[in-house]
C-alpha cells in the first residue's frame, strides 16, 4: 500500500510539473511573440528610399555608419533615377534618389522638397590597350560624335586631330551606354546636346537616349563599367566613384577654359564653387563651367522626400538621417571618390529641409 501510495503521489506530480512546465512555455511564448512585436514595431520606424545608383555606395555607408551611431535602420535600393522619381510619386518609399533633378513644376505638383546631398561627375571611360588615364584627349564636339555613332574608329583624323604624337589604333569604338532609365544619363546626354545640335537631334537629352544601332547597354553604373572593362575598344560613361573604384582609364576632356582636365574630386569641387544652389530644387547647371580647373560634367545627387508626409515620425527619420550625414559622412564620402557639398550649401540643405512635415 505504502508503495502505491507513493507511486500515486509521484503521478499527482508529475502532473502539476506538466502543468507548470505547460504553462511557463506558453508564458515564455507569450513573451516571445511579444517581443517580436516590439521588435517589428521598431523595424516599421525605420526608413527605406530607392533610386539614382550613383549615391548608392556612400548612402549606404552613410546607413551602416547611423544604424551603429543611433540604433535607426536606414535601407535604399539602386534602382535608377527614373524608379527612384516614380516610386517616391508613388508614395512608395520614404524617399527617392535621383541625378537628373526634378523641375520645380513637377515638385510643385507632387508636393515633394529637394535637396542635394553629394557631388559627382560623369567620366569618359575608356579600354583601349596601352592607353593611359589623360593620355587620350577628347573635346565636347568630338565625344558627342562618338558618341552619336558618327565617329566609328580610334584613328578617325577628328581624334587624330587631339592627340598629336600619339599612334592610335584603327580598332572600331563601341558605344556602352545605361540601358536603364538614369540620371547618369541624363546629365551625360544633357552635356554631349550642349556641344552638338546633332547628338541632340539623333540622341536626345534625357535618363534615356536613342543609341547607335550598334551600340551596348548596362544595367546601372556598374553594367556600364564591367562592359567597357571587357570589350576592347569600348567607350562608356560612369560616374567618377564607380570609375575610380573599378580604376579604369580616363579620358582628359577640354573644359570651356580650354583646358584638358582628367576627372578628380578638386575639379568637381571648382566646377561648383559660386553655384547658386538657392534655386527652388537646389539644382543649378554644374556643366561646363568656366573655372578654369573645372571637370566640363560636374553634377550633384538629390534627395527627395514628401512635404507634407502622412506618417509623422517617418519624415522626421529622413530629416535625421541626412541631416546626421551631411553632418558626420562627408569624410566617407570623399574617401569613396565623391565630392562632398560645400559648408555653406550644408547650412541651406539643412534650412531647406525644415519644410518637411
């Protein structure tokens, strides 16, 4: 009796033990689940924005270097200028990203604040065997006839012609180009139509452009690169940062001071000095200017964002995070090859970005 007694005893607890183990696991689930919508609650303040690919190096750096400053997740896709500018209309994303700068008519009408965030410029890139950063010269008219596909062969005499003492191969040129819709486009093809009224008629000005039949297309800055890296003979444009990470071969273009400047930081830098960025959009003609040092396709990037935003803490996010950047990521950004604003174009971002709501 004594034994069963004791068995029975034992059942009674191990049932009360199932019992609490059952309900300390279902508590712990409790907890875990809200955890998880704590943790998900966090996830929803962050902010995404999508768009131009040229920024997309530094904005992401400038993401990494935030998250781990403040705890605040910042994500952006590198879908080109003209996705970034239709997502954004869309209401989409928190905000867009877009080189090819949006008219103020256009902002007027989409409710949207714009505002630059880093300078660049767009490089004529080169792969022909031998040639060195400089050592081919181009000016604004003949680039946009290669360009245009009215110049065919390196030797053609109108190169000749640039490039005095200098043997150049009879190798057919080929055309690389952003297959995509892109501000790197845009301000390419905006410069190539102010030197030749014949590009313009043929190419057009645009994120977009009608190419040479034999011409080849990339997707984003990198497709244009790893193509002109790869076909010999090949001619493209990439922004500087992406060209000077893929150390690729520049050409020296003839400035309207009539110099041959090879693209670098300090001659995207002079080519902006005096701009007025006061404009409504911040966004003035950085090509061709007159300094004397100045690099001929000197652009900025923009940010975009929502005027007046329906979700309150999320456009507070978009000011914090570039306001945070501007102000701590510009050593970053120039050590990525871009340029970043000037100090007093800084302070009217900042004043600028006050009209976010």
């Amino acid at each position: 009796m004594v034994t069963r007694r004791n068995c029975d005893i034992s059942r009674f607890q191990r049932e009360d033990f199932n019992m609490f183990a059952t309900k300390r696991v279902l508590f712990k689930l409790a907890g875990v689940a809200a955890a998880m919508a704590v943790s998900a609650a966090a996830c929803a303040t962050g902010i995404t924005g999508a768009g131009a690919t040229f920024p997309a190096a530094v904005y992401s750096k400038w993401a990494e270097a935030y998250k781990g400053a403040t705890g605040n997740q910042v994500n952006y896709q590198a879908i080109g200028s003209s996705g970034g500018v239709k997502q954004i209309k869309a209401k989409t994303t928190d905000f867009g990203g877009t080189d090819a700068p949006v008219k103020e008519a256009d902002l007027d009408a989409a409710g949207l604040i714009q505002v630059p965030t880093v300078m660049g410029g767009v490089t004529i890139t080169i792969n022909l065997p031998g040639a060195k950063s400089g050592q081919i010269k181009l000016d604004g008219a003949t680039a946009a006839e290669i360009f245009r596909g009215a110049i065919t062969k390196w030797n053609d005499p109108a190169i000749a012609r640039l490039n005095p003492g200098i043997r150049l191969p009879v190798t057919s040129i080929t055309v690389v180009h952003r297959s995509d819709g892109s501000g790197t486009t845009y301000v390419f093809t905006n410069y190539l139509a102010k030197q030749s009224t014949a590009f313009m008629r043929e190419v057009g000005a645009g994120n977009v452009g009608n190419w040479p039949a034999n011409a080849v297309g990339g997707k984003g800055n990198a497709g244009v690169a790893a193509n002109v890296l790869k076909i010999a003979g090949a001619i493209g444009y990439v922004d500087i940062a992406d060209a000077m990470k893929n150390k690729m071969t520049f050409v020296a273009l003839k400035n309207k001071a009539g110099h041959y400047i090879v693209p670098n930081q300090n001659a995207i830098a002079d080519a902006a000095a005096g701009a007025n960025f006061k404009v409504r959009g911040m966004a003035p003609d950085l090509l061709d200017q007159t300094h004397k040092n100045a690099w001929p396709i000197t652009s900025a990037t923009y940010m975009l964002a929502y005027e007046k935003g329906s979700d309150s803490a999320k456009q507070k996010a978009v000011v914090d995070f570039f306001k945070w950047s501007l102000n701590n990521g510009q050593k970053m950004a120039k050590d990525m090859g871009f340029v970043p604003l000037p100090a007093n174009v800084v302070k009217m971002v900042e004043a600028e970005m006050k009209n976010i709501k």
